[in-house]
C-alpha cells in the first residue's frame, strides 16, 4: 500500500490518533503518554492554561520542543461569542489557527450545542482559522459544516468522557458516505477496541483524552489506542470479507480425493 497520510487543511499527519493533555497526575507522566500513542497532534484546553507563560518546563514547552502541533481547543465556551473570542486569543498569542471548536450546550451531558457551534464556526472560517468543530452525531449539521468550509468534522461517538464506545455507527456511516472531509471521531471512546471499531468504519481519525489519562496505567494505554487506531485503518484500507449467515469452506472442495463419488 502507499503511504496513508491523513490531510487536514494543509498538513499532513502519519498519525491518526488525537490526543488531549488533561486529568494527567502530572506533567512526566502526560509527556510520556503522549510519547507512547505516537500522536503528532495534541489538543490543548485554551481556558485551562496559561498561554503567556515564558520558556521552561511548562507543557506547551515541551510539547513544542517534541515538535508537536498544538490544536487549541474552546473547552469551557457556551456561546457562539466565547468560542470565537477564545480563537482570536490564541491566534494573537502565537498558538496558531488550528483550532478545535467546542461550543457546549449542556452541562450534564456536555453534549454540543449545534446552533452555537455553527455559528462560531461561519465566523471562525471567515476569519482564516482551520476550524475542526466538535459535534453530536448528526449527518445534516456534519454537511452544513463541511459546506461552511470546516477542514475536518469531529462527531462523538458517546458523551465526552463515559467510555462507551461508539453507540450508532449507523449515523457514523451515513457521515461518512457524504463526508469529503476527514471525519475524527471525538469522545466517548473507552479502551483500543473502540478505537479500532471506529477506525474499521472508514473514520479517518480518533481524539481521545479520558481513556488514556483515566487508566490505570495511562503510557501502557496510550500505547494500546496508538495499535487499536493503526489495526483499525489497516483493516479498512484491507477491506473485510462480507458477513454472511452460514459458513463457508476455508479450503475449496472442489478436486478433493473422494469428491467425485459423493464422499465429501
């Protein structure tokens, strides 16, 4: 096969796992699980860390001396108005124009809030930023995104943080069909089989940061996504064999001894 690059706007990635830098112990042990998942891309909460902080060994050092690309995410915003502002923040700070839009709509379920995040997103894009907005599983407001002009659409695939796994890959599907953006399935993924499944579904990526962090043993984990994330996209470029109801022959039985008398 040739080389499978994952393009998002005008960068191109051989990793195809996203991770997040939050609910470490501490900052050894998110460096190391970062290093261990292989991620060329990690996202990073804007509200939660000090972007004006200078050299040494804060995390946004040391992931700029692995030479890590930072997506800046809007974790924290309600508003359309605060998503945006968050953005231009960053962009005046040096952080880039990456971006991962994240406008919440509750706070229970920290489901997203569509209607803001499509808003946020026309003006973000209309700005100059490469926006990868952060959504429910819905193939008519993924499109509507995508027309806007986002780089990627990042549906979940259960609530943020519960580990349940991918919970409608029906939905997943029909995005994925109509997509001609990448699709990064963002949140809700537990342990590398979830990863895999999402990946073996055609997704062209996963963003995780709970599963990894909340483990017991978070670089081992980390390790574990980086295989499921790899297993999975091998195994859909490969392209499965259909389901079927009943067996079939592993060995055609065609020219075997005894066939031509009814003996097999």
């Amino acid at each position: 096969m040739t080389e499978d690059l994952l393009k998002i706007g005008k960068r191109e990635l051989r990793s195809r796992l996203i991770v997040g830098t939050g609910k470490y112990r501490d900052l050894d042990e998110t460096m190391a699980a970062v290093e261990a998942s292989g991620a060329e891309v990690v996202t990073v909460a804007l509200r939660r860390i000090d972007l004006k902080s200078g050299p040494g060994e804060s995390l946004l050092a040391r992931l700029s001396a692995r030479g890590t690309v930072l997506l800046p995410n809007t974790a924290g915003c309600y508003t359309a108005d605060d998503a945006v502002r968050t953005c231009r923040l960053a962009r005046e700070l040096g952080v880039g124009e990456l971006v991962k839009l994240e406008v919440i709509g509750d706070r229970e379920t920290l489901f997203p809030d569509n209607e803001q995040t499509l808003a946020a997103a026309k003006t973000l894009v209309s700005e100059g930023f490469t926006v990868l907005p952060y959504v429910t599983d819905d193939p008519v407001v993924a499109k509507k995104l995508e027309d806007i002009g986002c780089a990627a659409v990042m549906p979940l695939a259960a609530p943020i943080g519960s580990g349940l796994g991918v919970r409608n890959p029906y939905n997943l599907e029909i995005i994925l069909r109509a997509a001609k953006v990448p699709v990064i399935v963002d949140a809700g993924v537990g342990t590398a089989s979830d990863a895999a499944f999402a990946m073996e579904l055609g997704c062209d990526a996963v963003l995780m940061n709970t599963a990894i962090a909340g483990a017991k043993d978070p670089v081992a984990m980390a390790r574990a996504m980086r295989l499921g994330v790899e297993a999975g996209r091998l195994a859909y470029r490969a392209g499965r064999i259909p389901k079927r109801l009943y067996a079939t022959a592993s060995s055609p039985l065609e020219g075997v001894i005894g066939s031509a008398r009814g003996l097999v």
